[in-house]
C-alpha cells in the first residue's frame, strides 16, 4: 500500500502561481509513475502531468508551457509549479501514483480556485 498527502493548494488570482506537493509513504520501493490529476465541478478527472523515476513527463496540451512536474526520489516527493494560473485551472488536483504490479493509488485531493 502507498499514502499519498497532497498540500498547497488555495486560492489565488488569474495569473498567479501556486506549487503543489504530494508526499509518498508506505510500499515506496514499488512506485513507478507519479502525477496529478484533476476535477473541476461537473466535469471528469482529467490527467494534468505525470513523470516517471527517470524524469520523462507528460503533460496535458491545456497545461503545457506553464506548469512543471518535478520529482524528488530521495524525498518521495513530487511537485507540480503551476504558473499564470487560469480561471479553467480551477478544480481539486489530486496525487496520483501507480507501482510495479499496476496499482493505482490515489491523494486525498486538494483544492485550487483561481479567481478571474
């Protein structure tokens, strides 16, 4: 079993910038992928960006250019700066990791409102 604790979210004006954490504890060793996803009212959970233990990323076209996933193996941490932050980034942004058995496990969720 792998825990995930996401932190950093709020509120924050369009243009602004907010940077996401999410710690990993519990069966760490068989961690692969890590990344967030994210929900906005009424809509689907969506993947934003996702990054391997050798650093390869992925993010979504809606994101590209201005956030970055970045990961610390050493911390089981990893980070998403999110930069000119839009009203459409609004939603819950959650933790997501998957391991070498093909296990999905997920945050509890965090909240980032950006105001127009």
């Amino acid at each position: 079993q792998v825990r995930l604790v996401e932190s950093g979210g709020g509120l924050v004006q369009a243009g602004g910038s907010l940077r996401l954490s999410c710690a990993a504890s519990g069966s760490i060793f068989s961690v692969t992928i890590m990344g967030w996803y994210r929900q906005a009212p009424g809509k689907q959970r969506e993947l934003v960006a996702r990054i391997s233990g050798g650093g390869s990323t992925n993010y979504a076209d809606s994101v590209k250019g201005r956030f970055a996933i970045s990961r610390d193996n050493a911390r089981n941490t990893v980070f998403l700066q999110m930069n000119s932050l839009k009203h459409e980034d609004t939603g819950v942004y959650y933790c997501w990791c998957t391991d070498t058995y093909h296990n999905n496990y997920w945050g509890q969720g965090t909240q980032v409102t950006v105001s127009s």
